[in-house]
C-alpha cells in the first residue's frame, strides 16, 4: 500500500498501520462505545471475554443507541469471522430490542396477530355456528384486534352470527 498521496504543489506522507497490529485491550477501556465496538478488528488478549465486554456494554445503553451499537458490532464481527460467536454471545445477554417499536417489524408483526386472532375467530365461529356467510365474513375482515379478541368471547354465549356480531 503507498505511503504517500503527491499532487500538484503537494506531497503528504503517512505510515499505514494495519489494525490488527494495534491494542484492541486499550480501545475496550474507552467509555466510548464505538472504541469498544472497534476493538474486536484489533489485536486483543481474549476475543471471546472482549465480546463479552461490549455486548454488556451495548445491553446497558438507552434502546436507539443500543440498537445502532449492536448494528455495527454484528456487521464489523464479519470482518474477523466473528459474526456468529457475537450472535451466540448476543443471545445470552439481556438485550432487548422491542421489534414493535420498528416501524416496518411492528406494523408486520401487529399484522400478522390480527391475520392470527381473525382465523381463530372464523374458527370458533364455524364450530359453534357453521359453515360463515360472506357477509359475517366481512364483518370480521376489518375489525382491530382488541375488536377481534371481543368476539372471540362473545361467540362463546352468542345464540347466532346475527347476535355476535350485532
């Protein structure tokens, strides 16, 4: 790799230095957290107990900077093979990413409940009533699920679909 950048009227010289060569152990004693998450490129005593550090580190952090931080762990941890012992490692640590609060994993997951609470609903409903006529069909299609979870108890002691869902 050169050691110099020349152009017109200008030269600079630089020494490069391979990240490997460099204390990893000193970069885990930064309150920094990105100095942490750094670290694991560079030359460390005990890779596994330095992974341990972070990820303790990362758990204690408020929920934006704690999934950021955790972001750039996994997808530096490729570059030295680590990836899945950071998974493994990430599992046993109390890191709590709250999926609702993503905005596409939330509105997917809250989508999927309601799919869920619908088809046991039609289920119970077939069981107690029969075969479901389109109209009770789209009575139930665009109900929320607190909606949902209601009718799911109310079938219980309904006397017909026009009664539940009346």
């Amino acid at each position: 790799m050169p050691s110099e950048l020349t152009g017109p009227n200008v030269t600079f010289r630089y020494e490069t230095v391979d990240i490997r060569d460099l204390d990893g152990d000193g970069l885990l004693e930064s309150d920094q957290i990105g100095d942490n998450v750094i670290a694991i490129l560079a030359r460390l005593r005990d890779r596994r107990l330095a992974v341990h550090r972070i990820l303790t580190r990362i758990a204690k952090l408020d929920r934006v900077p704690r999934e950021y931080a955790l972001g750039q762990l996994f997808r530096i941890s490729g570059l030295r093979r680590l990836e899945e012992f950071v998974e493994q490692e990430a599992g046993t640590m109390p890191i709590l990413i709250d999926l609702m609060e993503n905005k596409v994993l939330g509105r997917e997951i809250r989508r999927g409940i309601r799919i869920g609470e619908a088809k046991m609903l039609r289920l119970q409903m077939e069981a107690r009533f029969g075969p479901i006529p389109d109209w009770a069909e789209k009575h139930i299609a665009d109900r929320s699920p607190e909606e949902l979870e209601a009718l799911a108890v109310r079938v219980l002691n309904a006397e017909s679909l026009e009664q539940l869902l009346s």
